[in-house]
C-alpha cells in the first residue's frame, strides 16, 4: 500500500511541478515536494537513509541540470531562482530521491536493469514536460538533448539504488553471536 501511496503521490508532485512551471511558477511544484518530503519522511521506515537519498538526489539532479542547460540542450520555464537548476525541478529531483526505497528496491541488486529505466524513463518524462505543459524547451533538433538525459538518467538511476542498498545494509541491526 506504501508503495502505491507513494507513487500516486509522486505523480501528483509532478504535475504540480511541470504545470506549475509551465504557467510560470516555482511554488505548485515546491510545495508539493515540501508536503511530499514530510509525508515520505514520517512513513518511512528509513527516515535517515531516505534522507541521505533526498540530499544524494539533489546533488545528481543539481550537477546533471546544470551540465545539460550550459551545454544549451535544454531550457526551463520557470527558471527560478537558477536557469540551471530550477526550484521546481530540483524539487522534483529531492521527491525522486524519496521514492527510492519504497518504489526502486527491486534495482538495488539490479544496476542494468536501473540503467535501463533510467535511460528510458528519464527523457520520457521531460518529453512529457516539453510538450504537455511547456515546462521544459529542446532545442531545434531535440535528439542530442533526449541522448544526453538519457546518459544520465542511465547513470543516476543506479547511482541512486546502489546507495540505497548500501545506506540500508549499514542502518540494518547487526547480530552479535
């Protein structure tokens, strides 16, 4: 049930976000991964590993923004406070971080089958952004753009699921004999 829960709920902070965004504000999306954060926080199980994977989220998502709009694939509406990594969107990186454990822990043991999602999912959903709500602007010729978030999706995915794995195997009690 937490695992549903969390997923429609993800998928609620989303559109907030990306419609938000693409009327021009920041605060829909924020608020809604504000809100999120505070209801995954208090469910989990793992309140510090989650925590962990909130910030490492945030940490992949600012740096994989960042290289992506200076290296002119992509553009934000909403581009707030920085048009490289956005509020909302790096609001969207920190609840994706948050649904690591309840939703990816079949990846922990499968970093192939992460990349692939990742590389599939990831520009599915900024194409979704793009040209459902406008949040999101590819260049001319969108492909370099969809390749290059596919990389790092393939890569951050993993990423992701292997520190979840290593963040729960460290917090799991130690038997003594």
């Amino acid at each position: 049930m937490t695992a549903l829960l969390t997923f429609v709920a993800y998928e609620i902070v989303w559109f907030a976000a990306v419609i938000g965004a693409g009327h021009g504000s920041v605060w829909p999306g924020v608020g809604a991964a504000v809100v999120f954060a505070g209801w995954r926080l208090r469910a989990s199980g793992h309140p510090r590993v989650e925590t962990r994977l909130l910030a490492a989220a945030l940490l992949i998502g600012g740096v994989l923004e960042t290289c992506w709009v200076r290296a002119g694939l992509i553009h934000y509406a909403a581009a707030r406070p920085l048009a490289s990594s956005p509020a909302w969107l790096l609001a969207l990186w920190g609840t994706f971080g948050l649904t690591i454990v309840p939703l990816f822990g079949y990846l922990q043991t499968r970093p192939w089958l992460a990349a692939i999602l990742g590389a599939v999912g990831g520009p599915l959903s900024y194409s979704a952004a793009a040209h459902g709500w406008h949040a999101v602007y590819f260049p001319a010729r969108p492909w370099p753009s969809l390749l290059a978030l596919g990389l790092g999706w393939a890569l951050a995915l993993p990423v992701l699921t292997l520190l979840a794995r290593r963040w729960l195997a460290a917090e799991a009690p130690r038997s003594t004999p």
